[in-house]
C-alpha cells in the first residue's frame, strides 16, 4: 500500500509538530500500538492537546462525552 502523507496531513490532528510520524498513519499507529497508547486521531482536539494517549484516558473522554 502505498503512502499518502501529503492528504493524511490535511486530516491528522496531531498536535505534535516534533513527531517524524505526522501523516505517515501506519507507521504512527503501529508506534502507539507497541506502546499500548492510541494515536491523535482517536482524540477530539482538546484532548489530544493533553498528550495522553492512554486507552484509560481515550475510555475516560468517550464515557464523559457519548455523543463523540
């Protein structure tokens, strides 16, 4: 399969200008699957801007705010 960072970076939310990941969604997912996180775009925007990408934070938000 091949890569479409170029339109995966008009949609990722990701926050986080450093990561060498940023539109590049396999290569994030698997990253944040190995460390038992979620990546950005499982987060609405003020979440995501927490940097916690815990499952338990991800279960926290969706209880709280159903209607996402």
């Amino acid at each position: 399969m091949e890569c479409t960072k170029d339109k995966n970076l008009d949609m990722c939310n990701c926050s986080y200008e450093g990561c060498p990941r940023k539109g590049m969604c396999c290569q994030c997912i698997a990253y944040h699957r190995a460390k038992g996180h979620l990546p950005a775009c499982y987060f609405p925007p003020d979440a995501e801007r927490t940097y916690d990408r815990s499952i338990e934070y991800f279960i926290e938000i969706y209880q709280k705010n159903k209607h996402l």
